[in-house]
C-alpha cells in the first residue's frame, strides 16, 4: 500500500548509528506530522562461551538506550521545527523482521545505507537489503553520507516503465511533492531490443522511431495525471539500460522514487535488477514501493 497515513520508523543500528537517516526521518515525520519512531534492535554479537557468560542481556540493552539516547538528542538539538514526537524503542532480535513488524501499517521505514562505494560493490548492508526486499509498505533507503540541507529545493524523480508497479510509485511520489513543495520528473528509460537470429540481414528497429514512441507514450501518461494542487509533472525519455540511465538521470535529486513487484513477508522474493542497482548506487535517498498486483 502507498499510504503516507501512519507513523515513520526509523532503524538505527546501536553498533554504527548513521545521522543522515535520522535526520531524514525526522523530515519525512514533520512533513506529514506524525510520530517518529526511532527502532533499535539489537543482539548478541559473536561471542565465546566464557565471553557471553559475562555479557548480561540487560548490560547489552543499556549499552544500546545510552547510545540511542544520545543519537536522539542529537537529533532533537538539529530539528528547528520540532514539530514531530519521538518515541524511542530498543529491542532484541533479527534487526530486518523486527524494523519490518514495527513499520506495518506506517507511512514509511527508514533505513541506512553504509557503504557508498558507488562502482565497486552492488550490496546494501544486511539488514537494508531485507527491508527493501520484503517489507510491504514504502522503504527508503538514505546514504550515510546524505545531506538533505543541499538538496532541499531538488525535484523529485519517478522510474516509469509503464507497469501497474511503477504507476503506484508514482502515486506515491505526487503527494509524497506535495508535501514537500516540490516538482515530480517521470523518467522513462528506454534501448533497443536485442535481436536474436540466423538472418545476419535483419533489419533493426529505427532508434528513432523508438524514441518517438516512448516520448510520445510517456508524455500520454503524465497528460493523463491530475496531480496536487501546486505540484508540477515534467516527463524526460533517456536511452539507456534502466538501472544504469535511471541512477545517472537522478543525480542532484531530492529523492528517487521506484516501484517492485512482492508480496512482503520472508518468502525468497527477488528484488527488481532496476530497483536493486538504484538502491544501492543513488546519489541520494531512495524510495521503494511495492506493488502486489501480478502483471
């Protein structure tokens, strides 16, 4: 569902607290005015016998609140408008499952992406992966190395490949503008098809021809909107492999916006390659939004 009714949650890691998703909660919550939860999970690390002997559930809780606490007052001390409460919850388990029961029926989980090396590796962290992966409603994914404040009056883009999946995110990217005051840019990735044959003579489809039909089918979609009040929708065509295309047509946006198939919950669904390589090599924070419908 691409409801923004509910609470924010927030994910934090008591072992490496990221700010940038934190401070970006607190924006998504204040935007909306609703609460932020601030969700801490934690558990036994890798310990040996005699090491776990010595280590008290209740000493690794307290550990966990005393660094949360502190991220948090950090976080109240940057937000000049302190419009949203804070609710705070520290909890024992597996981090993914926990984030994602807590997020249920919410506007939106926030999680942390650590690692930024953006043409090295393909892997979100762990625990950002499952999220992504399996939670039903919206995820974002903020980098750690984010900052909303040079970025605050950036549009908004939205991935359309036409599918019913891609149309919910960009239902949820139009009022997710309005709440902003920003614009929303459609960006419809396209490339010739790949002609499998014998016939060495085949002739290939006219680039340009392509080009025209999804410029012109793109444009009928975002003709067909009727966006909010004061939110402006502006659609770009790019040639190109859709992952690749998607990410570099998003640089210098506020937020990036994209649509997958799933059905939440830990059945072993894939992640979209397109969603996959836009979550994990943005520039900035990414938005996911799952669609159940089966096309």
């Amino acid at each position: 569902m691409t409801a923004h009714g509910g609470d924010v949650v927030v994910g934090v890691d008591p072992a490496a607290i990221g700010m940038a998703p934190l401070f970006q909660a607190m924006e998504e919550a204040n935007l909306r005015g609703c609460r932020l939860r601030v969700v801490s999970v934690w558990s036994y690390p890798p310990l040996s016998t005699e090491e776990r002997l010595l280590t008290t559930a209740s000493a690794l809780e307290a550990e966990a609140i005393d660094r949360v606490g502190a991220a948090v007052a950090q976080l109240r001390d940057g937000d000049d408008s302190r419009r949203s409460t804070v609710e705070v919850d520290v909890v024992e388990g597996p981090p993914a499952k926990v984030l994602i029961s807590e997020a249920s029926g919410g506007a939106l989980l926030v999680v942390g992406r650590r690692d930024r090396s953006r043409l090295r590796h393909l892997l979100l962290g762990s625990v950002a992966d499952q999220c992504v992966r399996h939670c039903p409603e919206p995820v974002m994914v903020v980098p750690s190395e984010w900052d909303p404040s040079q970025h605050q009056s950036g549009d908004i883009v939205v991935g359309m490949d036409f599918s019913e999946m891609s149309r919910a995110a960009l239902e949820w990217a139009l009022e997710e503008a309005r709440l902003r005051g920003v614009s929303v840019r459609v960006v419809h990735c396209w490339e010739e098809p790949m002609i499998f044959g014998g016939d060495l003579m085949m002739e290939l489809p006219d680039a340009a021809l392509l080009e025209r039909s999804a410029r012109e089918r793109l444009d009928g979609l975002v003709a067909s909107l009727d966006p909010p009040d004061g939110v402006t929708v502006s659609a770009e065509t790019v040639r190109g492999r859709p992952g690749p295309a998607l990410t570099e047509a998003a640089e210098g946006a506020a937020l990036t916006v994209i649509g997958t198939r799933g059905l939440g919950g830990f059945s072993g669904l894939l992640l979209g390659s397109v969603a996959r390589r836009v979550t994990h090599l943005a520039a900035g924070p990414v938005v996911v939004i799952r669609s159940s419908t089966k096309e």
